[in-house]
C-alpha cells in the first residue's frame, strides 16, 4: 500500500510540473450534423486517455495552454471551440443547451471509442452537464467542473438591477469582463489578446448564451444522474456552499475551493489546478 502511494504521489508531482517542450498543439475542425464547422486544439498522443477542456462564456480554447502544456505530456489532450467562439464558426443559431450538448457528444464521437475526461469552466460547465443529461455518461470518464452553478443550494444571490446610464461599446464591456476574471493580472498584450478573442463571438450570440431556459433543477438532476468520479472546484462564497452540499448529499464527489484566484482559477493559479487535476485523474479517474 505505501508503494502504490508513493506512485501515485509521484504522478501527481510529474504531472503538476510544466510540461517538457511537446511541439504546439494542432488545429483541428469537424463539420456537425447541422452543417457548422467547429475547431479545437488536438496535444499530446492520440493513443490513450483522452482529456476534454470545455471553455467558458464566449472564451477560447487556448485559454487552457497552461493545462494543454502540462497534460499533453501524458494524454491525449483536446481543447474545444464551441459555437460562436474561437476558431470556431459563428452561426445565427445554436446558442442553447441542447444544442450545444450536441456538439460535444460529436466532437467527442469525432476523437476516440473510449470515455473521455470532461472539464467545463463557467459556461462550460453548463454544456457539459447538458451533454450528460441529454446523451448520458457512458462516454464520460469523469467530470472536472469550474467555477459555476450546479443548480444545488443556494441559488445564485440576486442581480443588482442596472444602474442607468449610457450603454458602453460591447468592445469594452468585453474588455472589462475579460480583466475581471482574474486575482493575478496577466500582461496586457495576453488581456487584449483574449479580448479580442472574445468579440469572436457576435454579440447576439453572446446575449443567447446568458440566457439558457432552463431551471437550476435540469443542471442539479444532471450531476446527480452520473455515477462517474467529479470534481467541482471553485472559489468562496456562494458556489463554496453549493459545494459542500454536493459533497454532502453526493457522497464521492471531491472538491476544492480556491481563495486566491479569479473566476479564471485555472489560469491564476495553474500550478494548484494542474497538481489537483492530476491528482484527481491519478486517484479517481485513470489509476
């Protein structure tokens, strides 16, 4: 028992260093079976387990290279455009959880035979628990799930109500969200970048993708439904206390609170968030 738990020990310390120089990641695409083509970041060996990064609200898949460096050592590391945002098209429609959900279950039918590691951030949480509601789990070899609501108690604190005023450039309305959700600033060519990579995403779209139709109890019945390991890792306050009941009533599930981080946690503090990652992965998903 104590060599298997220096094993495991010692993966997690592999796995949480920086990845040896791998060559960058690929570029990919597939069409979906409404005619949109969708790109996404292919690292790593083909052969293997094979790790899902599911970006948040209109945001890139390259905001995971901290991650696709670190995991590209070991597996076969995808990193998705969905709809709307990246590289990815931008259509008049699809920005709803259903179909949305469709185009993970055929991205993934597009990438490997074998159960893949789902890891939905913000928004991508949500599309990620749409996927296991409507398509199920036998595809899924775990959930990794970042900084949202998993529809548990307590509901989301009320929305202050606008202040009036005149409506600002949805450009720096985008700027602003992008510096928001970090602790730790990156440099301001890294902020323009993502920035601009946001208004990727056609405002229109972006509003849809606030405005999913659904109750807090679809997301909340979704994770209850898979017996598949979690992860829920977030930051204090309200989604800390969604946490610990999901660990309470869901007897399993491992979590994690980071205090010192931005909504983008796994961007500030990508040390800890790979060591637990792998750890996770080690532990629970792939031992």
């Amino acid at each position: 028992m104590r060599t298997a738990a220096c094993i495991v020990a010692a993966l997690v310390l592999l796995l949480a260093r920086p990845a040896a120089a791998q060559g960058p990641a690929q570029s990919r695409y597939f069409l979906t079976s409404d005619g949109i083509r969708l790109h996404y970041l292919e690292a790593g060996p083909r052969v293997g387990h094979t790790i899902v990064f599911v970006p948040g609200w209109t945001m890139p898949a390259w905001i995971w290279e901290p991650q696709i460096r670190a995991f590209a050592q070991r597996y076969h590391v995808i990193a998705f455009d969905p709809r709307g945002q990246g590289e990815s098209d931008a259509p008049a429609s699809g920005y709803e959880p259903g179909r949305r959900s469709q185009d993970i279950a055929e991205l993934i039918g597009n990438l490997t035979p074998a159960p893949v590691l789902l890891v939905g951030w913000s928004l991508g949480v949500l599309d990620t628990l749409a996927y296991v509601r409507a398509h199920g789990d036998e595809m899924v070899a775990g959930l990794v799930l970042v900084d949202n609501s998993v529809g548990e108690e307590p509901p989301p604190p009320p929305r202050a109500p606008r202040r009036p005023g005149p409506v600002l450039p949805h450009a720096i309305v985008m700027h602003r969200f992008v510096l928001g959700m970090f602790h730790h600033r990156p440099s301001d060519s890294y902020l323009d970048r993502l920035t601009e990579a946001t208004l990727h995403t056609p405002e229109s779209a972006s509003r849809a993708l606030l405005a999913y139709p659904l109750p807090r109890t679809y997301w909340r019945e979704a994770v209850y439904s898979t017996r598949r390991p979690v992860l829920y890792v977030v930051r204090p306050g309200w989604l800390s206390e969604q946490a610990a009941n999901l660990a309470r009533n869901r007897p399993g599930t491992q979590i994690a609170v980071f205090g010192d981080a931005g909504h983008a946690l796994f961007v500030d503090d990508a040390a800890r968030f790979n060591g637990l990652l792998a750890g996770f992965i080690a532990r629970n998903v792939w031992p």
